[in-house]
C-alpha cells in the first residue's frame, strides 16, 4: 500500500526549502534547504531528486509558504486560477516574494499534476485583527486607490506558536532573524504585529530599516536619490549601522572593539525591547514571551539582553523556541478539509 505524502515548498528569494510529511501521521521524511540564484532551474532538479526517491504517485498534497495574499485571502486556500491572479495581483505589495511563489506553484503543478495544491499566506494569520489596529492614519482615498493597512508578516511562525501554546491567553512572540517581527496574541487570536503594509516596516533588521519617519522618504523622492526601495530594503538595518556587517553574529562578536558594531546592538537592543514592553505593559499579565529565529537562537545573550530592558511584572516566563513553518501549512491544509 502506497503511503500518502505532502510536499510542503517554502522559496525566498535565494532559497528553496522542501520538506516532505506522511499526511496520516504528520511525520517528517525528508527537507532539504538549497541556497539558490537561479529558483526554477534548482527547484526543477530539486523535484528530480526527490522522485527518483520517491514514487509520484504517492503525493496526494502540495503546499506552498505565500508571502502576501492581499486583503482578501485567508491563511490557507486550495489553489486554483482565482487564488492565482489574488497573488499575481498582490505582487507589487511583495515584489521580492510573490513572483517566487508563483514559481514554485507553476512547478508544482507541472511535475505534480494528480495532486491538490495549497497556498497558505504569511498575511493570512493577521487578517482579522481589530480594525483601530489595522486601519491606517492616511487619507482613505489612498487606503482603498492602494489597499494600505497594516497587514502583517511571518504569520505562520506566529499561528505556529500560537497553537503549541493555545492553553495561554497571552503571549508575546518574537521572530527575530533576518527578518523579524513581534506579535501580541490575545485568546488564542492575533491582537498586533510590528510589521504594517510591507515585511520593511517595523524593527531594526539585517538590512531593513524598520520604520522611518515617512518624510524622510519625502524628503529622498524630492532629491531625486536612487533605487530608495533597494536600499531601505537591502542597504539599511544593521548593515547601515554597522557599515561593514548584518551578521548578529558578528556584531555582538565585535562590538567592544568597534564603535559602529555597538551602536548597531544597542539601537538594536533598544528599539526591539521597547516593542516587546509596549505589548506585554497592556493588560492583562503576559504569561510568556517566545523568542524564535537565528538571532536569539543563536546566541542567548541577546534575549537576555533584551529581558534587561523590560519590567519583570509584566511577564510571567520567557522561552527561546525554534518554529516549523512547513509543519504550520500542512496543519493549515489539514484543517481546511475537516471543518
């Protein structure tokens, strides 16, 4: 008797993650992470790979990590040509990220023609919170003309922790990598999240500037600067800071010897800490704060760094965990065929 697999893809925009569950006992068999500059022609030898080790007939399910499904998309759809055009459409909200999932997705049809396909949305998880939360402080001319409000990111990181603990009814979770976030989960449900309209909003990242005065962006379009977006995005955070470096790693190696390597810790340090304590200061108590991603997991300091700045009455614990995304979408496929 065949067993019955589920391919779960989860592409960046130089990465290919795949990993392979036995859909009746959710268990993993196989994941690969493939460093890539060129996402169709490696995922295409990535598909080679694994059918030479396993039969095509045995994948029932694929699932695909979407970044931005818009206003209107849940955490998880099965796909078809609506879904399609919803992330087509969404590409100018996520132009780094979209166009990679629709890769993966076209792929995945091809060579998986017999299977179902899913899309689960790291926006998705976000989608409901309170409309004063979401609701953008600009002319709503602009906020329905260009879909602006806080939409969120890393919500399956976030939906993934909110689950493990759902006997809690209040957690402040912390994915700090490359990319990082804070959500303030409230019963279960999503209450706030640090990022807004785009994964550039928010904290201080590797090379992402977090949130700016918005007439500084004036202020470089008046001035004629160019490639603003690529530098925000790829040129600013710690890198900026640093002038050298977006290594955490590196950083707190190095700062006791290099002025900008401090400077980059503690803006870090500070402005990542200030967020925390302006979620878990609202009542009720926070009963845990999770910290996840490279950055905390990597080295320990930095969240006791972080604790430092916080009042201890304000939380009951605190723990340093590693997320699954891709065991999060399968769970997401799973309970959209049983309700």
């Amino acid at each position: 008797m065949n067993k019955k697999l589920a391919i779960i893809f989860n592409i960046g925009s130089s990465s290919i993650k795949t990993e392979i569950f036995e859909v009746d006992s959710i268990k993993s068999i196989y994941f690969k992470n493939t460093q890539s500059s060129n996402i169709k022609s490696d995922l295409d030898k990535e598909i080679d790979e694994i059918l030479k080790k396993y039969k095509l007939e045995e994948f029932i399910i694929t699932g695909h990590r979407v970044v931005h499904g818009g206003p209107n998309l849940e955490e998880c759809h099965e796909i078809n040509s609506k879904i399609i055009k919803e992330i087509q459409r969404n590409i100018p909200k996520a132009k780094i990220h979209n166009p990679v999932n629709l890769i993966g997705i076209e792929s995945a049809q091809k060579r998986f023609k017999h299977c179902i396909h899913y899309a689960c949305f790291d926006t998705g998880f976000f989608k409901k919170i309170p409309e004063k939360i979401k609701t953008l402080a600009i002319p709503k001319e602009w906020r329905d003309k260009y879909e602006f409000q806080k939409y969120g990111f890393h919500g399956l990181d976030h939906q993934y922790f909110t689950e493990k603990f759902k006997n809690l009814n209040k957690l402040v979770i912390c994915h700090l990598g490359n990319g990082c976030s804070i959500s303030l989960i409230e019963n279960q449900k999503a209450k706030d999240i640090t990022m807004s309209y785009s994964p550039i909003s928010g904290l201080i990242m590797s090379t992402r500037c977090g949130d700016l005065d918005a007439n500084i962006i004036c202020e470089l379009y008046k001035n004629k600067e160019k490639n603003i977006s690529e530098k925000l995005n790829f040129q600013s955070g710690l890198l900026a800071l640093t002038q050298e470096t977006s290594s955490m790693k590196d950083i707190f190696k190095e700062k006791k010897i290099k002025e900008n390597y401090l400077l980059a810790y503690e803006s870090f340090i500070y402005e990542t800490s200030k967020k925390i304590a302006s979620f878990i200061g609202q009542s009720p108590i926070t009963e845990k704060i999770i910290f996840s991603g490279g950055i905390c997991e990597n080295n320990p300091q930095v969240v006791k760094d972080l604790l430092k700045n916080l009042n201890k009455e304000c939380y009951n614990d605190h723990e340093i965990l590693t997320s699954n995304e891709n065991l999060q979408i399968l769970k997401n496929i799973i309970n959209i065929n049983v309700s």
